[in-house]
C-alpha cells in the first residue's frame, strides 16, 4: 500500500467535496428555481462529464491549465509554475469531472421541497437568502450529504482526468487509482488487491450512506440509475 499516494487521494477528495459544496449550492438553486427558458443548455453543461469519456475532458482541461492558455500564463506569472502537473490543477480537473455528482442530488433534494413553504416564507417577509438556509436546506440535508458523498468518492476513484491533468508524480499528483495502474502494469497483483480492496470498501460504504438518504424519502435514485 502506498500510503502518500493513499492520503493524497484523500486531502484531493475531501477538498474537492468541500469546494463543490460551497460551488454547487448556488448552481443547484439557480438550476432548480431559474425560470429561464434556455437554462436546459446549463443544465447539459453541467452533466456533460458524466457521458464525456474523462481523456477528452482531461485533454481539454490540460490545454486550459497549460501555459499557453490565459489562465495558465496568469498562474504561472503569479506562482512560477503552471497549474498543469501540480496539486492544485488536480483539484481544479477533480471539481470540473465531479461537479455533476454534486449539483444534480442538490437540485434533485431541492426540486422535492414544498413550494407551499416557500411562498409561506415569502409571506411571512422572509428573504430568498433567510428562505434558503431556514427552510430549504434543513428540508434538503439528506440531499447535501449525498451529494458531498457521491463527489468525494467520485474524486476517491478517478483516473482519466487525473492522469492527464496531473500524471504521475509521488506526493504530488499520484493518486491511487494510479498507483493501481503502476502495480499491475508491474505485474504486483497482491498489493494492487489491497489497494483495489481498500477503495471498494470506501465506496461501498459511502453508497450504502446514499442509499439509506434515498430510503428517506430522497429522490436521488434516477440519478444513481443515470451516472452508472
């Protein structure tokens, strides 16, 4: 077990989940209650890495991240680096990959609350902003945690992205979804079990979590049906 590759992996999951909590509230909300007639175009954009194969979605963000790319010149005159092959250009390429994980269990939790409540909020001269954190998101819990679950173990097991966006260096972009390949490109089929064993436990346990919050009363399952 490579245990720097392992506890990378899980510094990469827990931050991407945290910041696709704070990115995905408010693109979940818009999503949800947004009356725009064209907001289906945001929507597909959002679900697009779920039927993107991760190398097309891992080239493209390599080329933005590159320095050629605006963003890349900016970092790169800001830090000395490119943000290609770095932690930090994981982490964005991880949100970018897992960000559907994240909105679309929001809006979904989002969609099943009461509008009756709302207006009844509404009434009672309370603002969209008092609304949403005193009645939407106790009443959508079980769909945040969801959804913080799916994205940090999405993040857990990716590789495409990873690979491309971030390759293979120790302690800085090796995750263990790579440091699988590396075992059994080397033939090191018992330590790539133990590994492969550790991450199984780990996502089986978070999708017993979400399927309990589905159990109660949580319309996630079209969702799980649509990602597998």
């Amino acid at each position: 077990m490579d245990w720097q590759a392992f506890w990378l992996t899980i510094r990469l999951a827990f931050l991407v989940a945290t910041i696709l909590l704070a990115v995905g509230l408010p693109i979940a909300y818009w999503i949800t209650y947004s009356h725009w007639r064209w907001k289906f175009l945001v929507e597909a954009i959002v679900g697009l890495p779920i039927v993107l194969p991760p190398t097309v979605l891992g080239f493209y963000l390599l080329v933005a991240l590159g320095p050629r790319s605006p963003l890349g010149r900016w970092w790169q005159a800001l830090t000395g680096h490119t943000l290609a092959f770095t932690f930090e250009g994981l982490v964005i390429g991880s949100i970018i990959y897992s960000l559907p994980f994240a909105v679309q269990p929001f809006a979904a939790s989002f969609d099943s609350v009461d509008r009756r409540l709302l207006a009844a909020s509404a009434t009672l001269g309370a603002s969209q902003f008092r609304t949403f954190f005193r009645v939407i998101v106790p009443l959508s819990a079980s769909g945040l945690v969801a959804g913080a679950a799916l994205s940090f173990a999405h993040t857990m097991g990716e590789f495409g992205v990873v690979l491309m966006v971030g390759g293979n260096i120790p302690g800085v972009t090796r995750t263990v979804s790579i440091d699988i390949y590396d075992k059994v490109q080397a033939f090191n089929y018992a330590a790539a079990n133990s590994t492969a064993l550790l991450l199984l436990v780990i996502s089986f346990t978070v999708l017993s979590v979400v399927y309990a919050l589905n159990r109660s009363r949580l319309p996630l399952g079209w969702f799980l049906d649509r990602s597998r």
